[in-house]
C-alpha cells in the first residue's frame, strides 16, 4: 500500500461534495461512512484515508452497517451489469453448478439466521474459500458475526477505496 499521494487521490480530493459522495456511495452503501469520509477531505495520502475509513467503519452503528450490507449482493450472484460485483466475486464465476446451489442455499441459510447478506472480501477468493468461510461463519453467535461482518466491511472498503483513488480518470 502506498503512503504517497496519487492523481486519483488529488481527483477525489478536489470532486465536488455531491459528486464525491456519489463516488463513496459506490465503495460503501452506508451514507454515515460516506459523511465521515468527506469531512476529512481533502487526505494528504492514501493511507490516510484507509485510516479514515477503518475510523468511520469502526463507529457505524447497527442501522448504518445493515445500510452498508444492503449495498452488497449475495456470493455468486453479483448485480447484474455492476462491474464492481463481478470483479470482486471472480472467484464464483468458474464455479462448478454443484458449487454454485451449495454457495445459494449456504447463503439462504446465513441469511435467514442473521438477517442479512453473508459479507465477505470476496477479492481474490476462490468459491471453495467462500463456500468454507460461510460454512465457519454461519454457526457464530450474532455478536461474534457482526464482528466479521465489521472487519469484512472494513477490507471491502479499503479494496474499494485504493482503487477509487488508484484507476484512471
């Protein structure tokens, strides 16, 4: 991870309000990280402003990290024509059939139980390494989960992020 500024940094830095909101809304669905994220504008490098995110998704109460997990579809069905989705879950996409009804029905479950989408970093997962998290994750109390769901948030969130202010205009 870089510490230096980048000209995808200096271009977020200098969005106007609305339009970098909308670029947050993309990296995270929870307008409370979003707000927490402009206030700080404008970050004098990269790393500070994955260190504003792992603030702001730190301090998300329930009602903005059921907001944020709103924004992300389930493992193996990524939203269609979303870019974004696709790429993050590349590792579904070779998945065998058997591999794919497993991923569904694991991700039913998992959401009858605790009530919202399974969340992963599904970057550079396989499908298998998917399939065994929410196989793990799925027995958990609801506060140990949430736990995971935080830190999930949290990498999804710094991928996201570095490739804001790291991709071409």
């Amino acid at each position: 991870m870089t510490s230096s500024s980048t000209p995808g940094l200096a271009r977020f830095n200098t969005l106007a309000d609305d339009a970098a909101a909308a670029a947050l809304h993309e990296v995270c669905a929870s307008a409370a990280w979003g707000r927490a994220i402009l206030s700080h504008r404008p970050y004098a490098t990269t790393e500070a402003l994955l260190s504003a995110s792992d603030t702001a998704t730190a301090a998300l109460g329930t009602e903005d990290l059921a907001e944020a997990m709103a924004g992300h579809p389930p493992i193996g069905r990524p939203k269609p024509g979303d870019p974004t989705s696709s790429r993050e879950q590349r590792g579904m996409a070779g998945a065998t059939e058997e591999l794919k009804a497993e991923m569904l029905e694991l991700n039913l479950a998992y959401q009858e139980r605790f009530g919202h989408v399974f969340l992963i970093c599904a970057t550079g997962a396989t499908g298998e390494q998917m399939r065994d998290a929410v196989k793990s994750r799925i027995g958990n109390p609801p506060e140990r989960e949430r736990g995971h769901v935080r830190t999930e948030l949290g990498r999804i969130n710094r991928v996201r992020l570095t490739r804001l202010v790291t991709e071409d205009a």
